[in-house]
C-alpha cells in the first residue's frame, strides 16, 4: 500500500527493485557481491537502462548493466563494463563508480567518478549502443563530484554541474556545499562559470550534489539533487530536492523545494551499509514535445541508492516535481 503524503516523489510497489540477490555471479572479481546502489539511467528505443554501481566483498566497486522493457523489473547483464582505453591513465584508479548518462547530440556519454590519489576526478566515456563504451579521458584536474552533463549546448558550450569536495563529513567522505556550473568546448577540458546553489544549513540540504541529468522543460532546466543533513548527532541523512535552472542562463535558481522530496523511510533505506540514505541519481521523463521540452503531464522515474545496499524507483509527474520547486528565494543561498 502507498501511504506517501508529502513528498512529490512516490516509491514504486515493487521497491527495492534490485538487491544484490539480483546480481549475477562474474569470477573472479565479482561472487557473491555486496550491494548495488546509485544508478545511472536512461531510456533507448523502448529499453529502460541501468548502470548500476556494485561492490564486491573486496570493497572494489564497479559499474555493470541491467536493463528492463518496463521500467520496474531489470535484468542484470552478466558482464563488467569495461571502459576501453581507461588502462592508458598513469594514476592508479581505485574505484570508478556514479555513471550519470545523458544523451547528446545523438550518443549517450556517462560522467562518473574516479578515486584516485590526488581525490576524486570525472571521467567520461561514450557508447553507441550501451553495451561499449569508450573512455574519452580525464576530464578535471581538482576533487570533484556529482559530475552531469545537459542533454545540449547552451550558449554555444557543452555544459554540466558538478560539486567541488572541500569539506570532510564527520565519519564520511569529503564532500562539498555548493553546485556548480562548468563550460566545455570539447567536452575534455572545462572550466568553471561560476556557482549554481549553496547547502542550507541548519535544514535538510546543509551538503549538496547533482543527481540525474538536468531535463529540459518550458519553465526551466529540472534539476533531481541530493542533500545531506549533518546536524544530527547520531547521523547524516541523504534526501532528494528539486531545483528549476534558467534555460538560457543555469547558473541561475529560479525555484528550490523547501523541503526534501524523498526522505529514508523504508526499512531498505534506514539500514544497510550507510544508514538513512536516499540517493537519486538516474532519472527517466516519457514524454517530450516535438522542440524537446519535456510536457508536464510527462511520467517519470527516478532511480535511487538505498542506504548504499539497494535500488529503489519512485514515480512522479513534470509537473508535480516543477510544483516542488515552491518558492524561489526561500532560504536560498
């Protein structure tokens, strides 16, 4: 039964959609794994696409493919995704994980994560069909997270937010408290146009990061995030917001969800290997116009890390998560 009430986002009956149990033995490297959290997502022909990240008992993770016709009920592929040409990077790579996808200019890129020993950088990779993918490169120089790229050029330049780490959660990771929006002519080197929006502190969303991909809309850039209240004592607690961004200017906040929007409620997402986490990071609308926006009345899915263990879908309307965006200067930072 779903008794959601206040948040636009609604969980999915079938939730958690996928657990490890889901997962596919691949030896040597992957039997018997952990968890599977934090998916990128994106729709082809028809096909729904995961890419999910899957830790081993080994603590290494990496990314692996499910896919579903309806959206709810994946399979998982019995394979590793393997980013050719990624051997070529002189650092060592500890970890890849966090693919968000996006679609532009008629191929589907995947920003991601990369531990290594200078932090976390971005990589980026493109594929044609989702199942190889190429490694383009290395594509910042300093510790940042929560790298997306916009589905187009906005002013003549690739763009995408991303979250410099500058601060260290107690017990955590380090992390970041504002979003900012970078610029591209290549989509290898980019710099940063300036910042996009700030934690609140004090409330739901004191660190922040991008989730899915920025959508278009007529009123403005949708833009799923991830907030991290930290002031209390026992835990940090992951929630998702919901931004609108200028379409011709996205640095600029047009309205910001007051509260969250998805908050760990269910058993699946208050334990597991990081309590008290819901963590939305692939994002899928149905239905667009014939110039792209996407309509209002348009379904969605959003994707999910569930206490950093599972997948969780919740389901929504354009319109609802635009209403969620309330109003534009409250406690904006």
């Amino acid at each position: 039964m779903n008794n959601e009430r206040g948040g636009a986002l609604r969980r999915d009956p079938s939730n958690p959609i996928l657990t490890r149990a889901d997962l596919p033995d691949i030896p040597p490297v992957l039997t018997d794994a952990t968890s599977v959290f934090n998916p990128g997502a994106v729709k082809a022909a028809g096909i729904t696409y995961l890419m999910l990240r899957v830790q081993a008992r080994s603590r290494e993770t990496f990314m692996v493919m499910a896919e579903s016709a309806d959206g709810v009920r994946f399979v998982v592929r019995p394979e590793i995704v393997d980013f050719k040409g990624i051997e070529q990077v002189r650092e060592r790579i500890y970890h890849v994980y966090d693919g968000r996808i996006t679609r532009l200019e008629g191929v589907h890129y995947v920003m991601f994560a990369m531990d290594m020993d200078g932090g976390c950088r971005l990589g980026l990779a493109r594929t044609d069909d989702l199942r190889e993918f190429r490694f383009m490169g290395v594509t910042s120089t300093d510790d940042v997270r929560n790298g997306v790229l916009f589905p187009e050029k906005v002013g003549g330049l690739y763009l995408r937010l991303e979250r410099p780490n500058k601060a260290k959660l107690e017990g955590g990771p380090t992390t970041g408290s504002e979003i900012w929006l970078a610029g591209s002519d290549d989509l290898l080197a980019w710099r940063r146009l300036g910042p996009v929006m700030g934690g609140r502190f004090h409330y739901w969303d004191e660190f922040i990061g991008s989730g899915p991909p920025p959508v278009k809309t007529r009123s403005g850039w949708l833009h799923v995030y991830h907030g991290v209240a930290t002031h209390f004592g026992s835990a940090n607690i992951y929630q998702a917001g919901v931004s609108l961004l200028d379409l011709r200017d996205p640095a600029k906040v047009l309205g910001r969800s007051r509260g969250n929007i998805l908050e760990p409620r269910e058993p699946y997402e208050l334990c597991g290997q990081v309590p008290n986490v819901v963590f939305p990071s692939g994002m899928v609308v149905e239905e667009f116009d014939a110039e792209g926006y996407a309509l209002p009345s348009s379904p969605v899915k959003v994707y999910y890390g569930a206490a950093d263990t599972a997948v969780g879908l919740a389901v929504t309307t354009v319109a609802e998560l635009l209403a969620a965006c309330g109003d534009p200067g409250w406690g904006q930072t």
